[in-house]
C-alpha cells in the first residue's frame, strides 16, 4: 500500500468561473431561474473545522458525524497556458466533507454542528498542471482523438492488468463515489488517540475501480491507496462496484471483481469482518463485461445482476477509447438481463440459479429480501428493488455540457425533453430459488418485474432505513429530476406498498442524496431524519438540511458560508448505541 506524501498543495493552480460565495448570479442567466452552477465549479475548501449557524432543530439523536464525497471543482489551470476542463461529472476532482454533530447538553441550545472538507486529488490535479492532460481509462472524458494508437494501447492495458507507474501517491487517483467506514480485511490505521470522536477505525473513498483510497476520518487528508488484491491475489482485475453491500449482522462486506484482461471473469467475494479474510464465493465466466455500479444483498445470497451495459468487443473498446461512456454498447432490448444468484453461507455452493428478465439498465440498486415462494411451496422467492432505465441516455445526460444551468446542452433534457433518463422504481421477483445449486446445464429461470413506477414518481441516489437492509422494506428516500431545472430538483420518499410518493421541492435548491438518519427510539420504519446538503442557487451557498423522515417537513439546517460540490454519496457514522455500530457500506 502507498503512504502519504508531502506535495504542493495545487489551489492555486484550480481555476473557476464561479462567484464568491453570496455573491449571487443573475437568475435570468440560468435554465428555469435554477442556478446550479456553483456547485460544478466551487473551489471551497475548509480544511479546519468550523462552526455552522444553526435554525430550526437537528434532533439530538442524529448527532455522530456525516461524511460526503464526489466531485468539487473539475477545471485545472495548466502550464501551457490553455487549461484543463473534466468533460463528464463523474470525472470532477473528488473532495470530501465531513459534518460533526454534536448534541447540546442544554436544553436552550441548539445541536451544534461544525464542518471541514478536503480534496483528495491534489496529486492528480499537479499532474494535469504539468502536462495539460488527464491519463488513463476515466469514466467519459473526450480524448483527442488523433491521439497516438500505441500510447492508447500502453496506457489502457496497463490499467486493465492492474498495474501501474509505480508513482502512486495517495491523492494521484480520483476516488470518490461512495464511502465505506471500518471496512474488513485491510489493516486497520494506526491509533488516532483519544481526540477519535468519530469512533472511526478507517475511511475509505471507493469508486467502480478496484482501488481504494484511505483517508483520515478527521483531518480527510489522504494517507494511503489500496488496491484489491491486498483481499485476494486473484482480485486482479481493474473493475469493481462502487456500491459494495455489508451484511447487516456479521458486518461482512461483498462485492465483485470484473476482470478484462484475458477472458471475462466475474469474481464475486466476502470479506469477513471477524477473520478479516476474503473468500472468493463464485467465479463467472459466462456473463458479457458490463458496467456494473451496484449489486444486492440478502440474508443467504448475493445477486450480480448483469444489465445492459455491456462493453463493446469483449472490453476491447476501453483500449481506444479510454473511458467507459463511449466503451459500452448501446442497449440491445434482445440481450435478456442476467441475474446471478450466488450463496454466500458457510456451504459456499457457488451460482445457485441463473434467472432471466427483459432488457433494462440500472445504476443504483436499492435493497433485496428473501420471502416464501409464491409458486414453489418449501422454497424461497428473492425480492429485488432497483432504479430503472430503458436505455443508457442518463449516462450521456451527465456531461457538464448538459447539466450546468447556464449551458445551451442542457435544453436538450428540460422541461418535457430527456424522459429516458429519468429513472423508474422496479420490483422484481426471483421466485423459486433451489436449495442446490442448478448446475452449469440448468436453464435460465425467469423472474419477473412485478411493478415498475411511473417516472414521475420515482427517484435516484436511492437511500432507506438501514435497519431494513436484507429485510421487507416499505420506503426508499432519493433526488428527484422532474424537469424544474438543468439537474436535480428536489427529494421524495416513495411508498412500495401504495406506489406513491411525496416530494420536497423548494424554487432554486438543489439537494443531495438523503442520508437517513434513525431514531433510536422510534418503532416504524420511517421515525428518523434525512440529511441532505443543499445548494441554494441564489445566494450561492450551501447548507445541511434536515427533515423528517415521515412527510419531508423541514426540521433544521446549518448555514454555511461556502458552497459544497455536487457529490455522489455519503455516510452517516452514529455517536448513540451501546457497543460497535455497523455502518452499512454505502
């Protein structure tokens, strides 16, 4: 693994267009009256804590500490004098932020919550100041394409053999998609001291690579990479899921390892928590190369569904066009989904049951349960929740071309325009999963979808009551696009058992994924809080909201003086409950 190193911090060398903070734009400058371009462009970072101002009320119960990662700034001002631009959101320079709460022990006073952030790419963005360039396979950055073949080559198989320059400092990649808090089977940090309030061992930056990047859950300053293989030698390939799934009891973590480099290899794995050793559970050779996000989790299985985001000639097309946008191929509605059903207890039987359904694709799936079979007395049926699409256009939606309020690429997705890349909830049924494995001969079964959402009513960066993870849920929280600005617009929490949602939206706030926050005391499902960061587009600030689980009626924020990036996920780490707290990898 690769420690820490000292380097010039590259601030000065970020450029934006973006406005001093409370410095607001003119609305009639931006898509809808919606601003939202200070939160693709901020260069805010607050590397000391400080304090917020706090209205309304944070419940005591919420106190413990939030953590946010994903894109801050995506421009760079080069040597050359020309600079540097991300072309794809996913590609924006990762900073992570990180908001303690702390309960007042008077009654009078307010819950206190103070915040630092950090970037975690200074490495990376020194490289880009030096050459003018971005290297290696990115998520859709648009490469020169007179670009040298052999360099293409060179540079891209040596990411797909996982190797790399040697030159491996801890901020020189971009990881920055989800956050995973003490995971099992690296070695754990060394002892933070007393000061640790976070109760955090580790803290993990992960992306839909097979590397990891540790940072300091207090400070957020990078000290280490890690790669997959320090679980497993044979985790070799470059390919992994951002969304890895924690088994709510033990703890274990699961996840997949797509290798491209030879023949197409899946390898789905545990990591225990109590070993610390990782198994590897099945090996998939049958499946095409597909870009995979997330994967589900059961009490006695875990589910690699295989959309259809296949990469085009075998993985061949991340060779010459090194990002993975313009590397997959178009949905092909006649490749059927497949649904691999792997065990993960102790007997280790592999792929259980292979199952079938119609093409679709998915970014974010959102939780599975198992439940006596409806058709197969004495076996079980999986059900499996997840964010739709028909096609892969919110893939192509998310180039900062079409998604900053002020450009003339994001018309084509206003108002009425862009319905495919707006998601819908699907429910899907695996009925009849065998007791013994259908082996190499048995034929794909069929699952079924049992209800899809409409558009209108649905929602992406889904997130839920972790308490129900594995288990029959009945609520999911996310972001809302309904077409009120160049990107999301609100938040809404949809009801599986009557399809129907309720919606935060207020003019010119643009909010993050809620993270849901549960009340100790509470007994239904939906007693908590959801914390979002929230850019308001006028003032050209941000802040923390919070609201109550149940109907979205606000219940506290805390102001900042600085604008958040527009992230991907977060995590919430609790400072309530006796013993060790699992947090759910996120």
């Amino acid at each position: 693994m690769s420690t820490k190193s000292t380097r010039q911090n590259p601030m000065s060398q970020v450029t934006s267009t973006v406005m001093p903070a409370g410095k607001a734009e003119e609305p009639h400058r931006h898509w809808n009256d919606w601003p939202n371009t200070y939160a693709f462009e901020t260069e805010d970072e607050q590397r000391t804590p400080v304090e917020l101002t706090v209205t309304g009320e944070i419940p005591s119960y919420a106190a413990g500490t939030l953590y946010r990662t994903g894109p801050g700034t995506y421009k760079v001002a080069t040597d050359n004098g020309k600079g540097f631009a991300a072309s794809h959101w996913f590609d924006g320079f990762t900073q992570v932020h990180r908001f303690q709460i702390l309960p007042s022990t008077d009654s009078t006073v307010s819950t206190k919550v103070f915040y630092n952030s950090r970037r975690t790419t200074d490495g990376m963005l020194e490289k880009i100041r030096k050459s003018g360039r971005l290297d290696g396979i990115t998520f859709g950055q648009k490469h020169d394409p007179c670009e040298n073949i052999f360099k293409k080559v060179t540079s891209t198989f040596k990411l797909m053999l996982g190797s790399s320059d040697g030159d491996e400092g801890p901020d020189t990649e971009n990881v920055g998609v989800t956050l995973s808090v003490n995971m099992p089977g690296l070695p754990p940090l060394p002892s933070l001291g007393s000061n640790n309030s976070t109760r955090t061992m580790t803290l993990m930056n992960k992306t839909d690579a097979s590397v990891y990047q540790r940072i300091d859950p207090e400070t957020l300053e990078p000290i280490g990479l890690a790669r997959q293989t320090m679980l497993h030698p044979d985790l070799k390939g470059p390919m992994s899921a951002a969304h890895a799934r924690t088994c709510p009891i033990t703890g274990d973590v699961y996840n997949f390892n797509l290798d491209l480099a030879k023949d197409i290899t899946y390898r789905v794995f545990g990591v225990s928590a109590s070993s610390q050793k990782t198994t590897i559970l099945a090996t998939i050779t049958d499946a095409p190369g597909a870009y995979l996000h997330s994967l589900f989790l059961t009490t006695n299985y875990v589910i690699l569904c295989i959309w259809g985001s296949h990469y085009a000639y075998r993985g061949l097309s991340l060779v010459y066009e090194k990002n993975i946008v313009e590397s997959i191929a178009p949905l092909d509605p006649a490749k059927p989904v497949k649904w691999y059903v792997i065990d993960r207890s102790t007997a280790q039987r592999g792929v259980i049951a292979v199952y079938h359904t119609p093409a679709f694709y998915c970014f974010h799936t959102i939780n599975a349960y198992e439940e006596p079979s409806s058709t197969v007395p004495g076996e079980t049926d999986i059900i499996a929740d997840l964010c739709g699409y028909d096609d892969l256009s919110l893939i192509h939606r998310f180039y900062y071309e079409n998604v900053l309020s002020n450009a003339p690429g994001a018309l084509k997705y206003t108002g009425g325009k862009g319905e495919n890349t707006r998601s819908w909830l699907g429910r899907y049924r695996l009925p009849g999963v065998p007791k013994t494995a259908d082996g190499k001969k048995g034929k794909p079964r069929t699952a079924t979808r049992i209800f899809a959402a409409p558009r209108a009513r649905s929602l992406e960066l889904p997130t839920m009551n972790p308490a129900y993870v594995a288990k029959a849920h009945r609520y999911v929280y996310g972001v809302t696009d309904r077409g009120s600005s160049t990107f999301f617009d609100g938040l809404a929490k949809f009801d599986f058992k009557t399809q129907s949602t309720i919606f935060w939206q207020q003019h010119a706030q643009t909010a993050g994924e809620p993270i849901f926050v549960r009340n100790p005391q509470g007994t239904d499902e939906d007693d908590g809080v959801l914390l979002s960061a929230v850019l308001d587009g006028y003032k050209g600030k941000s802040y923390l909201l919070c609201l109550d689980a149940k109907d979205l009626t606000e219940l506290g924020r805390a102001d900042l003086n600085a604008v958040i990036g527009f992230g991907f996920h977060g995590t919430h780490v609790p400072s309530h409950g006796d013993g060790e707290y699992k947090v759910l990898d996120c």
